[in-house]
C-alpha cells in the first residue's frame, strides 16, 4: 500500500507535468491564428482552473492527518483524472 508521502510525491510530480504541459499549449497558443488564439486561450483558462483545483485538493490531503488522508485520497484521485483527461483533450485539440 502507498503512504500518504509517495502518493503526495507523486502528485506533485504529476502537477509539475501538467505545468509543463500547459506551458508548451500557451506557446502553441500564442502563435496560433488570431481567431484561434482566442479560443485556445479560453481552453488554457479553464484547464489552469482544473490544475488549480487540483492543487488546492491536494493541499488538503497534505494537511490531513494519517488516518484521514486515505479518506480524501479517492477524491484526489477523481480530481486527478479530470485534470489528466482536460489535458490530454487540450492536447489534442491544440495539434
């Protein structure tokens, strides 16, 4: 069974790549077609809020204490994949 300090590691490794990523679609962003652009900056908006919700969930479960922090593990990991799928779907849209 994973501690609550891997899986705290691991979704800070997860959210550095989200990061990464996200950076990366801002560029493409960024150079897009005006009338592009302004859409994909909409999608950018909205998945920053997604990984910032992320984050904040993730600061709860930091915060809890070791019998609670398994409790709030099932709804990080719900967040984490709504975030994850954002991405994957901006990706592919960005292509």
């Amino acid at each position: 069974m994973i501690t609550k300090d891997e899986f705290v590691q691991k979704m800070h490794a997860k959210l550095d790549q989200w990061n990464t990523e996200i950076d990366a679609l801002k560029a493409k962003a960024d150079s897009a077609e005006a009338e592009a652009r302004t859409e994909y900056h909409k999608q950018l908006d909205a998945l920053r809020g997604k990984r910032d919700d992320a984050r904040n969930k993730l600061r709860e479960l930091e915060s809890a204490g070791e019998n609670a922090w398994e409790d709030l593990k099932a709804g990080v990991e719900m967040v984490w994949e709504s975030v994850s799928e954002a991405v994957r779907s901006a990706t592919s849209r960005f292509k």
